[in-house]
C-alpha cells in the first residue's frame, strides 16, 4: 500500500498499486487506524483498495474536522480519477460513509455498514441505554488511556486475537482528540435518505451490544431492499472478529 497525505489537510490514505478494477474505501471505527482492515488487503488485492486513517486517528493529526470527512473522501477520489466507490464504513466509518452517500449519490457503487445507524432517521432515544456506560468510559481515558483501551477492546471486539490489535490501536489515541468525535452528531438526521440504485448491507456482530443490534433491525425494516446480515461469532468490529466470513459477504455486493 502506498501512503499519501492529502494535500492542505492532516488526512493520510493509503492505496494499493492495482489500477483496474471497482475501487473501495474502508472507514474504521473510533479509536482504531486504518490498520483495523489490514485482513481485508490481501482478499480485496484485485481491488483498487484505499484505507485512511480519520481526523485525530493514526497519522492524521492536526486540524481538521471529522464532519468533513466526506470532503476527504472526495478530494481522493478526484486524485485519484475514481468516478464511483464502495465504501465500507465501521462503527462511526459507518456514520461517515453514509454522509458522503447523502451528499455524493451518484459516486456511490454500494454501501456497507457494519455495527452503525441510519444518520437519516436516528432515534435518539435507542443512544439513551448507552450514555452513561460511554459518559463512564469517557472519564477513565482522561485518566488512563491504558485502563481505557484495556475496558474498550472487551465492548468493541469478541475474539481474544481482535481484541489485542484493537487494544493495542486505542492506546496510540490521543486525549486530545476526544474533541473531534463530539461533533458527529452533526451528521444525524440532516439529509432525507435519497432513493438509492446501489446496493446497501448492514451488518452488525451477534455479540455486539442491544442498541447496535436494534437499530441495524430497524433500519434494514425502514430501507426493505438493504441486507441485512448477523454475523455470528462477532462483536462490533466484524471485520476484525470474523474477516474471513466479513470478506466474503462484503464480495457479493461490491459493485
């Protein structure tokens, strides 16, 4: 993979030498780098496959705001003469794929999100359960970042070995940038969803928590023509619990 920073940002990408071939985008989760989708490089090799690494997250350190991200995505798009994508959004990646669907449909060749909520018609109410548990987490990090990873690769991954890479991630986040996951609420219930004509997967882990698993229900009930598929064996980061069963559901809506 060849890493590029994104000229007049902080953002760095990464993107593989094939140059044929549907393109695809992969957005990890808070906490984590682009190296969360390090089991998804070799499967998708005859893919033109492009990671980065969020605002505050990884090597993109410095200004910028993660509500713009579908900006970034389209910057590097145009650098690198892609006209339509697949994007792969986890966790948060899936609320920032989605916004750029909202404002780029027609860049858009399928869409999957995994362990997310449909930005366009969130009930607010389903978050209420988890506040105080993430409020919680919250304060252990601006203690410990350390006691906070070791709590957050228990909610966010079921298999020991995800679990340690994804320790391991959230112990390079910065305090800091704390500050730039409290305006994703931005996102949420600004766009009507438009009338989609690429494919769209939601997905979420059979271990993931109550509030992930419901609202993934309600939103493949509101878009019928989505999928919607549990993976077994997962918590919230699929790709990292079971990427072998990820890697082959995510191939057949690829466009």
């Amino acid at each position: 993979m060849k890493e590029k920073k994104l000229e007049n940002t902080s953002i760095y990408y990464w993107i593989n030498d094939t140059e044929v071939g549907s393109a695809i985008l992969f957005i990890h989760p808070a906490f984590a780098n682009h190296t969360c989708f390090d089991t998804q490089l070799e499967y998708f090799k005859d893919y033109r496959v492009i990671t980065m690494d969020l605002i505050g997250h990884g090597k993109s350190i410095g200004k910028g705001a993660i509500e713009d991200t579908a900006q970034y995505i389209n910057q590097i798009m145009e650098i690198e003469k892609i006209d339509k994508i697949n994007l792969v959004g986890v966790s948060i990646g899936a609320v920032l794929v989605q916004d750029f669907a909202n404002k780029y449909p027609s860049k858009v060749s399928s869409l999957t999100c995994i362990g997310g909520y449909d930005n366009n018609n969130f009930d607010k109410g389903l978050q209420k359960g988890n506040t105080k548990q993430q409020m919680k987490m919250m304060l252990k990090a601006m203690f410990s970042i350390k006691a906070f990873a070791e709590d957050n690769k228990k909610i966010s991954a079921y298999t020991k070995q995800a679990q340690e890479k994804f320790y391991q991630m959230n112990l390079a986040f910065k305090k800091s940038s704390f500050r730039h996951l409290a305006t994703l609420g931005k996102l949420v219930n600004k766009y009507k969803t438009p009338k989609r004509d690429y494919p769209l997967l939601i997905g979420v882990g059979e271990y993931d928590n109550d509030m992930a698993k419901k609202a993934s229900v309600i939103w493949h009930e509101t878009e019928p023509d989505s999928e919607y598929v549990e993976f077994p064996g997962a918590g919230h980061i699929v790709n990292m619990d079971t990427p072998e069963q990820f890697n082959k559901v995510l191939k057949k809506v690829i466009r």
